[in-house]
C-alpha cells in the first residue's frame, strides 16, 4: 500500500528527529550520574537536579511608609513576574526570615547561567520619559552644570557604552510642556513585548500605555515634533528617538537594535514594575535536587519497573496486538522526550505525573482501538476489514478524549503558574504524540502485520465475560 | 450471534449515588473543619543550614533527622555547594522542617544536631496557598465552562453536566482524603489532583462515547438498559486501562520513598476513584440528565 509507505517515512522521520534532539551529546555539559548523562538534553528542574540559589537583602529606602514586611512581600511578587515573563517560570522565589532581617531567596533551575537571572532579580526597573537637555561624548561623567534649568537635571549614560568615549545625556526626569511638569513612568505602562524589528534590524519593545499614560504620551509627542524623547530604564538612555508626530494610539516602540535575549529581558523588566525595595546580592550557592537524589532516583527506577509490567502484561492479554502497543508506548515516550529536549522544556516531578498520564492515554488508545477490532471480528470480518472498521470506530472515542483532555491542558498552561505550568506542558505534547501513535503508528504496524494476527483467538469472546 | 453476560452496574445506581453522596460530604467536611497539612512548599518553616564534618549524602541527614523525631522525616533536605572553583571543605545542607520554631524548641533541635555544626536557623516563607488557590480556582472555572462547551457540541449538554458532576466529584473526594488522614499536601499533590482529573475525564468520555453510539440504537425510553450495555461494551477496556494505569502508580507508591509518598498516593487513589466515578457517578446520573429532558 502506497499510503502506507509513505506513512512510515513520516514516523520513522519523526521518531528519527527525536532521537536525534534527546541523544546528540553536548560536550560542553558534565553529568554527576548515569540518569543525567542519558538524558543530558532535557533541562531538569530544580527538584530533580538542582540550580542556582541566590539571596537578596533588602535594602527600604529611607522615607518608606509601609512595614518592611509588606515591602518584601511586594518584592516576591514583582520579581516572580520577571521572571515568569522572562520564561523562567520553574524557579522558586521565596522569604527569608522575618522584619528588618528579610531576605529575598530566588532558586533557578539549572547552573548553566544564573546572570540572566541576576539581571532580571536585581535592577530596579525604573522606567520614564525624560527630556534632553545637553549631550556630550565623554570617557568619563562630565561635570554636573550650574543654573536653575539644571537643577533636577543628571547625567545619564547611553545603554551601549561599549566603546571608551561613550554619549552621556543630561537629562530630566521629566518632560516639560509650557510650565507643566509631566512625569510619565513604567508605572502608565500596561503592556511590553519584545519583537522583531523589521525596518532596523534585531529586536525592538512595543510599549502600551493605559488611558492616563495615553493622553500624557499624545501630548508629549505633540509637543516634541522633531525633537528627542529619551526612554530611561534604570539610569540608563535606552533609546532617544526623534518624535516624526503626535502618536495618540497609546503605544510607543523602543527600537534600539536589541539581540532577542535583551528585548526579552528588557520587556520583562518593564512589564513587572519597579522593585519597591533595592536588592543586595548576599550570598550566592549551588543546590542539590530539593527532592533529593535518593527520591529521584528511586522514583525514576520504580516509574520503569512499573512501565516493564504494563509492557509484559500488554503482551500477555493482547499477544501480538499488545507488542505493537508495547512499541507504540515507547515511540511516543522517546518522542515526548525528544520534544522536551528540542523545545527546551524544563522537566519537572510534575512533569513527570504528565508523562504518567501519557503511558496512560497511550496504552489506552491502543485498548480501545483493539477492543473495537475485536468486535468487528467476532462480527465475522477479516483481519484487515476488523482493522478498518475498528479504527473507523474508534476514531471519534480517541479523538473526544483526547481533545478534552488537550483543552484542558490548554487552560493550565495560560493560567498557571510554575510547575503547574510544566505538567501543562508534558501532558499537550504526550497526548498529541499518543494520539499519533495510536491513529498512525499502531494502525501502520496492525496493516503490516495483519497475518500474523490470529483471527479465532482475538475474537473468541472472554471466558470470564461468560460466552454463551 | 454472541452474547456477552451483561453485569448490572445502573440497577444499583441508588445505593452507589449514595456512597457518593456521603462520601463527598465527608470530605466538603473535613477539608472545612481540619484543612489541609500543607507541606513545606505552601506553608514555610524553619530552614538550618547544617554542617557536616564528614562526607555525607542527603539520605543520611534524613535518616538522622528521622531519628530525632518521625516528624522531621518529610523534611525538604538540599545539599548546598559553592559556587564556582572553591574546593568542597565541609559539606552544607539546607534542611527545611514543616514547623516554626523558636526558642527552647531550636535550642533543643541544635543540641540533638550534636554530629552537625549549625550554620544558620531561619523561617522561610512557603508560597503562598491563597495565591495558588485563586489562580486554580479561575483556570478550574474555565476548564469547565470550555470541556462543557466542547461536550455539548460533540454530545449533548446534558453528558457535559454529567462529565463536571464526575470531575467533582473524584477531585473533592481524593482532597478528602488528604484532609481527613492529615497526609503532607505539597505541589506534587497539585499535580497529581490535575493527572487524576484528566484520567477520570478520559474515562467517562470513552464510556460517552459509547453511549452516544448506542443511543441511535435504542429507543429513548430505554435509556436505562442503553447505558447499562454502554458500560458494558467498554468493560474490557475500563479494566485494562485502569489496571495498566493503576500498575505505574502503584509501583511509584510502593518503590518511589518517601518524599513521593503523598504524590504517588494520590495517583493511586486518584485511579481507583476515577474508575468507579465513570461507572457509578458519570453514567447513571445520565440517566437522569436524559429523562428530565423529556
């Protein structure tokens, strides 16, 4: 059959690409044990291998109205938003100690790099608008100017300070229109996403204001038509872009020719707000799983003795049948793994509950496809019509619950949070994959195989059942 | 033709709605009255930074920690390593007990470390369960105004009401039980509630399923007897697929330690429930959804 083969190029691609994603060594990786070496592409979570812990005090400025308490409380909250928006939805942020003693504790899976994660914790995430007053190429700070127009005036450093002589800015921390102050902050940012910047090359932030922010942006730009507007992130000239018109969208681009790493970062930053608090790096540490290796690897051997028995017990019930479930079942776990790697899925326990449940929608598809041919059989059908008609059957059975069980997965995976969103993430690939398996893979080897599949004993009707 | 003995699963329906009855209630009563024994991961505790003189792996500090009080034995143990390059001098453990302690209590702890040097003693904040709980509660909200919605295009509304009722029913009741036995209940816990939910929803869609198909069959009036041989039908395929499943979890329970024991056992409980909630709860109370439509 011509479908056939051509069925079978595609798995054995498929399946191929996958192996290829979980097995190609990476020579710049040390593993500590057999588990981690075999697996050396799936990036483990911190429960399973560990990461980077770091500790934060705090640091309240002086005319602080609220108990420190709260203060860092907030801190938890805005620093798990960058780091969710940044994609480091699996690192643990924590409390430590209470009052004045408060430290910020932030566990990121993995030891490859914690700075990316250093630089989303620590800065501050001040963002405004300002307005230029003088500019100059320097090596050094030039000297702060006399005169009562400078007196809230600074001088900030452009954000590519690469070179020695860099431009300095001597900027106010606020744009002034007629005699009015207007102060526009981070805080009238509602929204702040990192895409591609296809006129200029790289990366560029698309800003959205709220109404408040709206209104001050179109005045502003009304006001500075072909002058600059500087955008200033953390003491820093971001961008200092010449206004063309009034913009009164509510939305402004920072396009600054970032790499993609920093426009995500960057846009991270914005979206989360200022830290209420300024954070002091005290210690920074190497963790071992906090499940522990004695709990991980234990599980991992108890999970694989309990696949062998569904493996064996497949083939016990469904003999020939059961040996193409059997290889179903491993197909798609080394797909969902292979999947995890290419896509650098952080695998975590409950990762790991999402993988049980896939053996579990695998096997069953396989169960269900082979019960209907079953009865298509005992109706008097030929082995190769059973298998037609069993899966014309099936189809809607397998289809309806998996797709609910994929929407709901869905669901998770936009509002969870952390690890909920790591299970989210196993259980949509696993049951795409077992959905394949069981509609492609199976019915691909049931055709190959259909000789060998012994008509009287599959539609003999169960002994226990009571056939009369 | 072949016939297949037909087991009476609705005939029984009373007495098995019933059991479910009390056994929600029991549970909606417990998780009032007792709550939850959230684990370190939601509540916090006392986190000590522990010492050792000589090489040691986790497993030792948690049998030492066990032997001081069975209570310790849950605790969440790391072992902690510089950063980069310094050599390994001592070896340090982060260990996190459930419990805030204070006073005679750490004075007491830090004496019967006698083997350990205390490097730190701290409370740690846990994440917070409100948060988590108003996060579920939104995206349990959704999941079931969407699997609603789908079942209803696909089925009929009334097998939807049916499919939530089920879903209830199996996540209240394996929340019971975690309440009423007081077992540590930790993100782990969290993912297996949703792993078990997506099983029992698989489960009764199957047995939907064949209902939907047999209903073109039968006359409405029966609707009873289609149910019955609906669950029937796929009666081979509900006891190998739970069995399978029932085996990886089970095995995970038995071999997985101690630190997975509430996850596993969740799972475990969460299959078993799962299956008896897509014969005894799902289906028959179709029955009732299908005849108060006339």
């Amino acid at each position: 059959m011509k479908a056939d083969r051509i069925r079978l190029a595609f798995v054995i691609l498929i399946i191929g690409a996958a192996l290829l994603a979980l097995f190609w060594p990476d020579a710049s990786k040390t593993y500590d044990n057999w588990v981690e070496g075999l697996f050396g592409n799936i990036r483990l979570g911190l429960d399973i291998r560990g990461g980077s812990r770091l500790d934060y005090s705090l640091s309240v400025p002086a005319d602080a109205t609220k108990p420190i308490d709260e203060i860092a409380n907030e801190v938890v909250v805005v620093v798990r938003q960058r780091l969710d928006a940044a994609g480091y939805t699996e690192a643990g942020i924590t409390r430590v100690g209470v009052g004045a003693l408060s430290r910020i504790r932030v566990e990121i899976p993995g030891v490859d790099d914690p700075s990316v994660a250093e630089r989303l914790v620590g800065r501050q995430g001040t963002l405004y608008f300002g307005e230029i007053l003088e500019t100059e190429q320097s090596e050094t700070q030039p000297r702060p100017k006399v005169g009562i127009q400078y007196r809230d005036a600074i001088w900030l450093r452009s954000k590519d300070f690469a070179g020695p002589a860099t431009t300095w800015y001597l900027i106010l921390p606020y744009v002034r229109i007629g005699s009015q102050r207007v102060y526009l902050d981070g805080s009238k940012v509602t929204d702040a996403r990192a895409e591609v910047d296809t006129q200029r090359g790289g990366f560029k932030i698309n800003l959205a204001f709220d109404r408040e922010g709206t209104e001050m942006f179109a005045r502003i730009t009304a006001n500075f038509v072909q002058q600059q507007l500087p955008i200033i992130l953390d003491d820093l000239v971001l961008v200092a872009p010449v206004v063309q018109n009034a913009i009164r969208e509510g939305r402004a681009e920072i396009s600054g020719r970032f790499t993609g790493q920093e426009s995500m970062e960057l846009a991270a930053l914005i979206r989360s707000g200022n830290l209420p608090a300024e954070l002091i790096k005290e210690e920074e540490r190497t963790l071992g799983p906090t499940l522990g290796m004695d709990i991980v690897t234990a599980s991992l051997i108890a999970g694989l003795f309990g696949l062998i028995i569904v493996l064996v017990y497949m083939v016990v019930y469904y003999r020939i049948m059961g040996l193409i479930a059997d290889i179903a079942l491993v197909y798609n776990t080394f797909l969902l793994l292979g999947v995890m790697s290419a896509g650098q899925f952080i695998l975590t326990l409950p990762g790991i509950a999402g993988i049980i449940l896939t053996i579990g929608t695998t096997v069953d598809g396989n169960i269900i496809v082979f019960e209907r041919i079953r009865e298509e059989m005992r109706s008097g059908k030929t082995t190769l019509n059973a298998i037609t008609g069993g899966y014309a059957k099936a189809f809607s059975t397998i289809l309806d619950s998996n797709i609910t069980t994929i929407l709901a997965a869905f669901v998770l995976f936009y509002m969870g949070t952390g690890p909920i969103k790591g299970f989210a993430n196993t259980l949509i690939i696993g049951v795409v994959g077992s959905m394949f398996v069981t509609l492609v893979v199976s019915r691909l080897l049931l055709n190959a195989f259909h000789h060998k599949i012994e008509h009287g004993f599959y539609a003999k009707v169960e002994t226990k059942a009571g056939g009369q | 033709m072949y016939r297949l003995r037909t087991i009476d699963f609705v005939g029984k329906r009373r007495y098995f709605l019933i059991l479910s009855i009390i056994l929600v209630l029991i549970s909606l009563f417990s998780i009032g009255v007792r709550g939850f024994n959230f684990g370190v991961d939601f509540a916090g505790g006392t986190e000590i930074t522990l010492v050792a003189s000589e090489s040691m792996d986790v497993s030792e500090v948690r049998s030492t920690l066990s032997a001081i009080n069975s209570e310790y034995e849950t605790a969440k143990i790391l072992k902690l390593f510089p950063m980069t390059g310094q050599e390994v001098v001592v070896e340090r453990f982060s260990v996190t007990i459930p419990r805030f302690m204070a006073g005679d209590e750490k004075d007491l702890l830090i004496s019967q470390l006698a083997g350990f040097g205390v490097d730190s003693f701290d409370t740690v904040s846990g994440l917070s369960a409100t948060e988590l709980r108003d996060r579920s509660l939104w995206a349990v909200l959704v999941t079931i105004i969407i699997i609603l919605v789908y079942i209803a295009i696909r089925f009929q509304i009334a097998f939807g009401l049916g499919a939530i009722l089920s879903l209830a029913h199996d996540g209240i009741i394996t929340m019971g039980i975690f309440s009423l036995f007081q077992i540590p209940f930790d993100i782990s816990v969290i993912a297996a509630l949703l792993t078990l939910l997506g099983y029992s929803l698989n489960d009764t869609i199957v047995v939907y399923d064949r209902i939907r198909e047999n209903m073109k069959k039968f006359q409405h009036s029966q609707i009873a007897k289609t149910i019955n041989t609906s669950i029937n039908d796929v009666l081979n395929r509900t006891i190998n697929t739970s069995l399978t499943t029932f085996i990886v979890v089970f095995m995970l329970l038995l071999f997985g330690g101690s630190g997975l024991q509430p996850f596993a056992f969740a799972l475990t409980i969460g299959v078993i429930i799962g299956t008896y909630s897509s014969i005894y709860v799902a289906s028959p109370v179709l029955i009732g959804f299908l005849k108060s439509r006339r």
